[in-house]
C-alpha cells in the first residue's frame, strides 16, 4: 500500500459517521473496527479507482460501472482488492439510483479483503456524506486546535513553577498520555515523568539518533525522530541548548498534535537547561584556563562579560539542588557562570542585571563587586542567604537600605584597626565570629540564629556565651551591641 499524503487535519472515525442518524448509514460488510479514520471522501465511477485515490478514502459509488454479469465471475474481487491496494479505507454504496440492492458478490468481496461496507439509503446523497466527513474533521480540528492551547497554557505554567522541569515533563506526560524523560548530554536520564509505558527503555536508544555518541547536536544531526514499538509511540527532540540534553517521550498512541505539544515542551526544557549569555563558551574556557596559569581575575573578567558583578548564593525550598534546578535558576538569573554546591547553588551575575526572587528558591546577594573583591561579595552573599532563611524572605539584598550612617564618619583604615583590636579575643574562632555577626544582625534571636547556622538552639546560646567570656563584655548592652556590630562590618 503506498504511503498515505494525509492531510493536515484530524482524520473522522468511520463509527463516528455511522452514528449521524441525519444519513442513515449503515455497514452491512468487512470489520467493525473501532479504529478505522477516514481522511477524506471520493467518488468515483470508474472500475478501476486505484489511479485516482490516494490513500485513506471513503469511496463513494453508485455502481454505475458494475456490468450485467459481474455476478458471476471476479469483477467485485478485482475490483474490492484494488481498492484495498490503493489504500482505501471503506467503501460506500449507493441505493439509488442505479441499484435497490447491495450485490451479494460485492457484500462477499469486502468482507474476504476486510473492506468495511456502508450501505447509503436512497435519500442520502454523496455529497450529504462528503460534507459530513468534512463536519466531524472541522469539529476534531477545532477539539484539537483547543487541546493544543490549553496544553501550551498549562506548560507555560507549569514551567514558571518551583520544580520548572518535573513539572513541564508532568503536565507533557499528562497531555499525552505517556511517559516524558529529559536524558542528560551523557544519556543518563535527569528527570522523568509519567506511568511508565512500553517502549520507555527504547527511548535512550532514539534520543542517541538526535545526540550521536560523543556529540552534541550539530546541523548533520536531526532535531527529532521517532519510532515505533509494540504498544509505544516512541519521539525524541533535541533541546536547543547545544549542550546534548534530549526529550523522550513514549505514549500509547499519537494524535495529531501531540508533536505540537512536544514541541512547546522541547523549546520550555530548552530555556530551562540552557546556557543564557551574552559570551561563548569558548571566552568562559579561556578564562578558566587563565585563572588556572595563574592570572589574576580583573584580567580575565572582561572575557566573562563585565567588570562588576554581584554573586548569589541561593538554595531550593524543601529539597537539595540539583544539576537541572542549578542551570534553570542560571537561566532565570540570565548566567551561565553556576556552581552547584552540596546545599547551594552560587551564581555570578553581571552587577547590570539585578537578580529578583525566583519561585522555590531563598537568594542572598551580595554588592556589586569587582573581580579582586569577589571572595568578599561571596562572603557578603553567603550572610545574605542566612538572613533570608531566617527572616524567611525570598531574598536578601547585603546592604539593602543604602541609608548613610555613622560608619560613614570614620575613616576606613581607622575603623578597620579598631574592628581587630575589638573583635581579637575571637578572631581565630571563625564558627564564634560568625555567629555573633547573625546573632546581632537578627536582634539576638536564638531560633532565628539556629535556623540561619543550621545549628541547636543550645549551640547558639553556648557561642554566644563564650564570645560574651572571651570579649569581657555584657552582651546584653545595646552600646556593647552596637560596637561589636560596628566592628563586625570592618572585618
């Protein structure tokens, strides 16, 4: 049978015509299977339609080209199986106004050849059946043009969610029935979605047809394929990160936008995965292999984008980072330059770029730092994120009011010498140091300090006693608090 050119619309369900009462149609011969489609309607007269059909057909036909003696001898085979071959789909025919009857032969030839045969009464013209075909395809076209959008809507949503990319292969695997997997530029699956349907385990073979082994996607690779299995309908869509993540998707059955729906969710993955930035990939390399010969960092800043940046150090709501969330919240902070810690995540983002609050995520900034401070904005950025946990905000800019103040009075160098002297009977005890700087920086709450140090209470309360020893000072003096915190933000 030749390939079918189907059109691009929703085929009809032949039981579906059987059902419109207005026709009267009535199948007298071949299978009633449930899953015949009909593509379009055509008549024809001919006693050889095969040139004339494309494939996919409800032939239509009065019989005007049966001869007298057809009866008897092989024309209705011949002419059943010809049909069969050229890919027609039923056959209807036509009560009036040539024949009153369905020739038996003809009922026989369809059923032996498995040709579904519909009976048209008298009162029902052929063009009343070719309408009506094109009736229920405007109306499936119009059900799958609905599902399409309202599936985009509900990607689109669910991609600006906490868990962006479980959540987009959810809501895929739900539109379509099946199972969605995102395979990592190795061929490990990162994250799945979805009951599991046959063919899942055959998706890691397809997704290497548009990643080849070794690769990334390059313009000799394809965007996607597809394949089929027994009880799957297998697709595969290479993410436009150049970087070798691949979408999997396997279902039971493949309807005529599940593409389209795949699609979105390809182009969503692939701004939740990818590297957004303003210089290749190359220009981070040579940075790297700069720092790394030694090269101070404000001589290879200028290959990363810029000369002031700001770092955040951000950490996901009720579970660890991972590779996928690190590179969503990078493209969401428009930067590639990502760290993925055990608990943290650090980004660098150019100081022009003011990171806000993400979904699912507690950020601490740091101030716009050049490259010789970036240790400090990391340390600036670190204070910020504990403060956030503990004051349970999205995000906590360091420095945030901006307000000029009494520090400003006192020359630098001469508050930096008086912040040693203060603050020495600590200053080799850096876990003491700390917790007195987020101690006094959150009004001296217990709870709060043991959230932001992920310690006991009971931790706090000793650290805390002990700076009080080791300072000789009454820490429950606000003038004692104010000057060590003076001092604490010149060390």
């Amino acid at each position: 049978m030749p390939d079918l050119a189907v059109p691009p619309t929703p085929p009809v369900p032949l039981a579906a015509l059987l059902a419109r009462e207005d026709l009267g149609l009535r199948q007298i011969a071949g299978p009633t299977d449930l899953d015949t489609v009909i593509h379009w309607a055509h008549t024809s007269e001919m006693h050889d339609p095969y040139p004339y059909l494309l494939g996919g057909e409800l032939l239509l036909t009065a019989g005007v080209h049966i001869p007298e003696a057809a009866g008897s001898g092989t024309y209705f085979a011949d002419y059943v199986s010809r049909i069969v071959a050229a890919g027609g789909v039923a056959l209807g025919f036509g009560l009036a106004p040539v024949h009153d009857t369905v020739p038996r032969a003809l009922v026989a030839a369809c059923d032996h050849y498995d040709l579904p045969l519909v009976e048209v009464p008298p009162r029902t013209t052929f063009s009343a059946v070719a309408r009506a075909v094109w009736q229920l395809m405007a109306q499936a076209r119009l059900a799958e043009l609905r599902r399409v959008t309202e599936a985009q809507q509900s990607l689109t949503a669910a991609a600006s969610r906490p868990d962006p990319v479980t959540s987009v292969l959810r809501q895929l695997a739900q539109r379509v029935g099946g199972r969605a997997v995102l395979f990592g530029p190795d061929g490990t699956e990162i994250a799945a979605a979805g009951r599991d349907a046959a063919g899942t385990e055959a998706l890691a073979g397809l997704a290497r047809v548009v990643r080849p082994t070794g690769t990334t996607p390059s313009s000799t690779s394809p965007t996607s394929a597809t394949d089929t299995v027994p009880g799957a309908h297998l697709a595969a869509y290479a993410l436009g990160t150049g970087q070798g993540f691949v979408l999997g998707v396997a279902a039971p059955h493949r309807d005529q936008g599940d593409h389209t729906i795949a699609s979105v969710a390809a182009v969503l993955l692939s701004l939740l995965t990818g590297e957004h930035q303003s210089r290749t990939g190359a220009d981070r390399s040579s940075a790297l292999v700069r720092l790394l010969l030694g090269a101070p960092p404000e001589d290879v800043a200028v290959l990363l984008g810029g000369d002031r940046w700001t770092v955040v150090h951000a950490r996901p709501d009720g579970h660890a980072p991972d590779p996928v969330a690190a590179s969503a919240l990078g493209a969401a902070l428009r930067s590639a330059l990502i760290d993925l810690g055990r608990d943290v995540v650090r980004v660098l983002v150019p100081a022009d770029r003011a990171p806000a609050p993400q979904p699912g995520w507690t950020l601490g900034v740091s101030a716009a730092a050049g490259p010789r401070d970036w240790p400090a904005a990391d340390t600036q950025a670190a204070r910020a994120l504990a403060r956030a946990r503990a004051t349970r905000a999205p995000l906590v800019r360091h420095g945030a009011s901006g307000r000029p103040g009494l520090a400003g009075l006192v020359p630098h160098e001469e508050a930096e010498a008086h912040a040693r002297t203060l603050l020495a009977p600590i200053a080799g005890n850096p876990a003491l140091t700390e917790t007195l700087r987020t101690w006094l920086s959150l009004h001296g709450s217990w709870d709060r300090t043991a959230v932001a140090l992920a310690v006991h209470r009971n931790t706090v309360r000793q650290r805390i006693a002990r700076c009080g020893a080791l300072l000789d000072a009454d820490l429950d003096d606000p003038d004692v608090r104010m000057e060590l915190w003076f001092g604490l933000r010149h060390v």
